[in-house]
C-alpha cells in the first residue's frame, strides 16, 4: 500500500497542488493534516472526479484532518476517548486493506515553556495512552502525520513491546509514532 501524508495548511488554498500530487504518485491513501474546512465545506467532489473517495474529520478555518482514498475504508472513527481537546479535529483513523492508519495532527505547543507547549504533552500523553489501550500487536497500524513544535530531548516516549509487536510514539517530530507487527 503506498501512502503520502502532507500538512496542507488550507486544502482549498492547496486543492490544485493535491490533485496534481494524486496524479503523479497515485497512492492508495493520501493523509491530510491541517485542512482548514469544515466536513461539510470539505472539497470531496473535487477528488472523487480524480477517483478518490474521502474520510474527513474537518474543523472550520483550523486544524482538519483527511484520508483520500482509491481503496475501500472501513471504521473510520474521529478523535480518541480521553482527548483532552476534544472540539479540535486532529486525529482520524480508518482500515484500509487490513491496516488500521491513524491520521494525526498534533496539537501546536508554540515553544517550550508556553501554556500551549504544556497542552501539547499532556495531549501526546492521552494519545500515547490510548495508542497503547487500542494497539494490537498482531494488527498492523500506521501512525502518521504533523507536529509543529520544535523537538526536545524531554519530549519522547516509547511503549513497552506487546506479544508479537511493538508501539512507539514521538513526542515531536513530523511522524507521530508507529505499531508494527514484528512477526
């Protein structure tokens, strides 16, 4: 499965770069961070007349997240339990061809010290714990997307090996953590 993940910052502002990005690579998912739109303003049509369908948790004029599609989805599901902003779109998972992918725009934390940096861990600690609750190591996940705040030794975390797989999570960085199957 080839997959392309892109902070867009506005989809409508980037809508031509996009469409022309699906045609010359032609993923079978494209992961969207940072759609500026609401669901409802999402430009859905717009893909589908370039054959893909979209599973979109949209947030007007900020945040947004979106999974651009030419293969079947199954249980796409916005936000995660204990979300300590949950009125923010920054996280949308769905299953496609058996892999559980988990889109996610990771809250700003502005710099380090801020109140908004002190947001941010506490929302990668509720992440990371519900990574770790959902994670089934005999499942495949992908975890992918945006962070916007500059990286420090004190902001990693790492989750214990399970029965057969691993689950990680970065506290920064542009990949926001990964499971795998080891077997």
């Amino acid at each position: 499965m080839k997959i392309i993940t892109w902070k867009v910052n506005s989809v409508h502002a980037r809508l031509s770069r996009v469409t022309a990005l699906l045609a010359r690579h032609q993923p079978d998912l494209a992961c969207l961070q940072e759609i500026k739109t609401s669901s409802g303003e999402f430009p859905a049509g717009d893909f589908a007349a370039v054959g893909y369908a979209a599973a979109v948790h949209g947030q007007a004029g900020r945040n947004g997240v979106a999974v651009l599609t030419r293969i079947p989805l199954a249980d796409a599901t916005s936000g995660f339990s204990g979300d300590p902003v949950p009125g923010q779109a920054r996280v949308l998972s769905v299953t496609a061809s058996g892999v559980r992918v988990v889109n996610v725009y990771v809250v700003n934390g502005r710099e380090v010290g801020a109140p908004e940096y002190e947001l941010k861990l506490r929302w990668l600690d509720a992440f990371t714990a519900w990574l770790h609750d959902t994670c089934q190591p005999a499942r495949p996940l992908i975890v992918l997307g945006a962070s916007t705040s500059p990286p420090t030794t004190a902001t990693s975390t790492t989750l214990a090996p399970g029965a057969g797989g691993t689950c990680a999570v970065s506290r920064n960085g542009s990949v926001s953590g990964a499971c795998w199957n080891e077997g």
